[in-house]
C-alpha cells in the first residue's frame, strides 16, 4: 500500500523531476471512480475533454495531499473551471454517467490496466490490447508507438 506508492512516486520524481507531497489525506481509499464520475458530469457539461479538470485533480492529489475522493472537494474543484455544483452533481449522479464510467473500468480490467496513464490500441479491427500501464516517458511512448504503428 503505502510503500509502495512512496516508491512508485520516488521512481518517477527520478526520472521527471515531478515531486510528490508524499502525504495521503486521513481515510483515504486508494480508489478513482468518484473522480472519474466528475470527470465524466464535466465531460457531459463541456462538451469536451476535461483535460485541464483532471490536471487540477491530479495535482490535488499528489501534490498537494488532498483527498479527491471527496465529494465536496470535487465539486468545489469543478467551480474552478466554472461548472457549476449542482450540475456538476446531478450528471455524476446520472444513470448515463454511472454507465459509462463502470463501462469504463470493466473495459480496463478486460485489458489488464491497473496503472495510469494506459494506453490500449486496436489496428483498426475489434482486437484491443493494452499498449502501455503506468508511467512511461513520453520518449519511450513515441518510440514504441512509432514501432508499432510501422509494424502494423
């Protein structure tokens, strides 16, 4: 548990030079479907990517120790980007939204993701794998996608 999130987060400090706080908010649960459901609402609400959104969450999280798992935290969150609270709620709390976010861990538990980023790739049939799990440099990713992509 623990342990091993100091050492993941010490290994990639080494090889980014991103830091960590090293500290997890009281009763936190290593676990990110409440997010990822704001994640979501956001997407629904946009009509976009929340890339920004998941930074700031990210940040959050592992810079600033906060827990994100946290109902109230995430909808103040979503305010920064100005979504508001009541929506941002009502979409996560969606029978649409709840679908497609379990839609979304059951297909990452079919390809073996338990790591984030993952990467999955498909050569344009039905056939998906997963590509890439966890922390990869962002050269190693171009170069391993470059051989696969000449490859297939």
């Amino acid at each position: 548990g623990r342990r091993r999130l100091d050492l993941l987060w010490d290994e990639v400090t080494e090889v980014t030079g991103q830091t960590f706080s090293h500290q997890l908010p009281e009763g936190t649960v290593y676990n990110s479907q409440l997010p990822c459901l704001a994640l979501e609402g956001a997407r629904d609400i946009s009509g976009k990517p929340p890339i920004v959104f998941t930074h700031r969450l990210q940040q959050l999280f592992f810079e600033e120790g906060v827990n994100i798992n946290d109902q109230d935290v995430l909808l103040e969150t979503g305010k920064e980007f100005d979504i508001d609270p009541n929506r941002l709620l009502d979409r996560m709390t969606s029978t649409e939204v709840l679908t497609r976010t379990e839609w979304g861990f059951t297909g990452s538990r079919r390809y073996g993701t338990n790591a984030l980023p993952s990467i999955v790739v498909s050569d344009g049939g039905a056939d998906f794998r997963l590509f890439a799990g966890g922390y990869v440099s962002a050269g190693q990713l171009i170069e391993d996608l470059g051989l696969w992509l000449s490859s297939s």
